[in-house]
C-alpha cells in the first residue's frame, strides 16, 4: 500500500513505457524528501485508475507513447499539471505539447539532476524546459506570430470581388463554375486567383482557401 506524502509536498506520476527511464525518474525523484512518486504507468489507461485511486499534482507523460498523448492526459488527468518527456530538443515538438496543454517539456537527454527542480516548477504553475529549449520555442512562436499577422494582412487587402472568388472555390467550384455564376470571363476568375495568392503569398489555392478559413472568411464545413 502506497504511504500518503504530507500536505506539503509534490505528488507525481510517471508515464513512460520505457520502463528503464521511468524506474531512474523513480529513483531519482524519491531521493527529495519533499516529491513522491505515487506511481509509474505504462499508458495513459493505467495512469488513469492510478490517478483515480490517488490523485497526483504533476503528470510526467512520455511523448513517445504517440497520438494525442499530452492532450488527452491534460484532459483525463486534471487538474494535475503534465510535463511532457521528449526525446530530444526539438522546437516544434515543444510548441505542440504546450499547444496540447503541457504546462512544460523535459527532454531525455537534459540530466537528470535538473527533473526534481521541474517537478517543483510545474506544480507551482511555472512553465518549465530547459533555457536551450526555451530560446528555440521563442524564436519559433515569434515566427509563427509573424506568419499570423501576414496571412491577416493579405486577408485584410483583398478587394471584395476577390473575397467573393475566394468563398466560390472554397466552395469547390472550378474556375469555370465560378465565372459562369459570377457573370464573369474564365480569364477574368483567373486574373482575380493570382492577385490573391500573391497577396497571401502562396502558391495553390488550396493554401489561400486554408489561410481564408483560419481568419474565418470561408465557412469550414463548404472548404473542400
């Protein structure tokens, strides 16, 4: 029978199949006399009746466990907070599991010594990685910012017969379709189609209908 940790202290659980790591976070995190591990599950359905039976405070989750692992910890394990274990520094990765709910990313290749600081962090509400990681995910989320804000402004700067052609073809209607129902040349269509992917600044129309129904100008259910 597990032993209950005083009010004081940080309540974890380990999700890893990769019982090598996870049996050396055990150990690791049981030498500080203010966590306890409360367990070590294979996946996240046995993290699951381990979590019910003893609710934890940080969840370390493996991301190589696949599928929407983060998300569906953050949502099943609540309100404990999760830390996602990466195998290596990868900026992307990291965006992906804060964007999935990770309050955090602890990579395998960082030392070990460092987890037990984290698990503190984390539970106080602290987003938590590593300083490499964290310049990385900066220059990555400024980039992805930046990227949002074009997209905006081209969306902002075409006319109102473009935003028309732009809904037609999200629609699915061929360049054809769309003069006809326009009243339009095919000619015509086609000249409106390259001023909007030069002013979203792609390459397909598929692309340009893409960026159109992230800024909601085209209904997602008609995109085709």
């Amino acid at each position: 029978m597990l032993s209950k940790m005083r009010p004081s202290g940080v309540r974890v659980l380990v999700v890893d199949d990769q019982r090598s790591f996870a049996d050396g976070v055990r150990l690791l995190l049981g030498a500080d006399e203010e966590i306890e591990v409360i367990g070590v599950a294979d996946d996240l359905a046995e993290a699951e009746r381990i979590a019910t039976a003893d609710p934890p405070d940080v969840v370390l989750v493996d991301l190589g466990l696949g599928g929407d692992t983060v998300r569906d910890a953050a949502d099943r394990l609540a309100p404990a907070r999760v830390v996602a274990v990466a195998e290596e520094p990868d900026p992307d990765v990291v965006v992906a599991a804060l964007g999935a709910g990770a309050c955090g990313v602890v990579c395998k290749t960082e030392p070990l010594e460092r987890l037990a600081d984290m698990v503190h962090r984390a539970a106080t509400g602290e987003l938590v990685m590593a300083a490499t990681d964290l310049s990385m995910v900066v220059e990555k989320l400024q980039a992805s910012r930046a990227a949002r804000l074009a997209d905006s402004v081209g969306i902002s700067s075409l006319t109102e017969r473009e935003t028309q052609i732009l809904r037609e073809l999200a629609g699915g209607e061929s360049t054809s379709s769309v003069a006809t129902r326009l009243g339009i040349s095919r000619l015509t269509v086609q000249s409106h189609v390259k001023s909007i992917l030069a002013k979203l600044g792609v390459h397909s129309k598929l692309e340009a209908i893409t960026i159109a129904w992230r800024h909601g100008v085209v209904d997602a259910e008609r995109s085709a």
